[in-house]
C-alpha cells in the first residue's frame, strides 16, 4: 500500500476497518525546501518529489511538528480509504483519509463519502472531513477542514495530494508493506460552538507532508 497487486481484491477484504501497524523505521529532522505548490510541479499536475524515506511533518498554529514513526498509525478500510494518525502532543494529532484512487498521482478534497458513511435507513451517503486536528489546543476541541460545527462548507480540492501509493512486498501469510507519500494543504475551520479557550478558536492552516509505510494482514 515495483509490485502492483489488483487493489480490488487487497482492498475489498470484508467489513469494518483493519487495523495496521505501521512500518516507519525513521524521520527526517527539518522541513526542508517546500515546493512552491506543496505536491505540485510548475504545470499544475502532482509530482513525486518525496523521497522513500518513512517521514511525517506538519505545521500550523505557528508550528512545526516532526512526527516520529511510533506515533504514526495506520488504517485501511474495506471502502478503499488510508486512515493516518500523527501524534502531535500527549493528546493532541492529526488524522487524514485518503480516499485511495486506481491511478496516482491524485489529489483529495476538503470532504470524502464512501460506502462506510452511508447514512442509516437511507440511501444517502454522509460526506466526512479528510483533515481533522483531534484534540487541540486541549481534550475535547478539535476542528475539521469541511464544517464548522454547524455549517458544511462547499468541497473544496487539493486538500491533499497523494504523489505516490505502493505495495513494497508481502503476501498472503505474512501480510503486505505498503507505502503512501504525499502534501497536506488545507484549513481546520473555526467550531462555532466551541465556547472553550476561545483565544484558540480559529481557522488553522494546516501544511505537512508524510511518507508512511503500514502493514495489512
């Protein structure tokens, strides 16, 4: 997650969520040089200018955070979504889903749904926020990068952009390793109805990129 196995049938693997551990050996120290358009080269289009070397960083709120492989878990769903949790703080993290598409590069927007968000006794699909910053600047206060608490916002593109999704190795009996890489670029939106530390109760942009490597079984 060059061996390309069908992703229908490494991804459509039974209900629920699987649970999977991640691989990351290291992280790199510094941001380095930012692309002008994080994951983007000058035409536009998404580039691969990551390296393979398992790395998560991220800034906002006048921030940078590097995010050392322990504290990145990994989830893959049956409806085809990466789910990464970065721990930022001893509560606080960041948690991104990525819609998985058969050709990459792609880019994610501001919302996603899929056959997990169907809305119950209906044949409606809930659209969810791919960003969310859990938990910050204290338990209990998180914000997301598609509604307020009270509105939804109009989706809007290129919250993320994946430049490269891979299977390194595996098989059936020992699980497979796979690899995602690519650019955050988005905003957390202000929670209306957050009546606490309103001193922190704003829009945050939120910029990072990851390289993550996680097994599924």
């Amino acid at each position: 997650m060059n061996k390309f196995i069908s992703l229908v049938a490494l991804l459509i693997v039974g209900s629920g969520m699987i649970l999977v551990s991640s691989c990351n050996n290291q992280s790199q120290k510094d941001m380095g040089n930012a692309d002008p358009v994080p994951g983007k080269g000058k035409t536009g289009k998404a580039v691969d200018t990551l390296p393979d070397t398992p790395q998560f960083f991220v800034s906002f709120d006048n921030e940078e955070y590097t995010v050392e492989a322990d504290n990145v878990n990994a989830y893959l769903g049956t409806d085809s979504t990466i789910t990464l949790f970065a721990k930022t703080g001893d509560t606080s993290g960041l948690h991104v889903v990525i819609p998985l598409k058969a050709l990459v590069p792609f880019s994610v927007p501001t919302g996603y749904s899929s056959k997990n968000t169907k809305i119950a006794f209906s044949e409606e699909q809930a659209v969810l926020p791919t960003v969310i910053l859990n938990n910050y600047p204290q338990v209990d206060v998180s914000f997301n990068n598609l509604d307020d608490g009270y509105h939804q916002k109009d989706l809007q593109p290129d919250a993320i952009t994946v430049t490269g999704y891979r299977i390194l190795e595996g098989d059936n009996l020992h699980g497979w390793t796979h690899q995602v890489k690519g650019h955050i670029h988005t905003t957390v939106l202000k929670n209306v109805y957050s009546g606490k530390d309103k001193e922190y109760n704003h829009d945050y942009d939120i910029s990072g990129k990851f390289v993550v490597r996680f097994k599924t079984y």
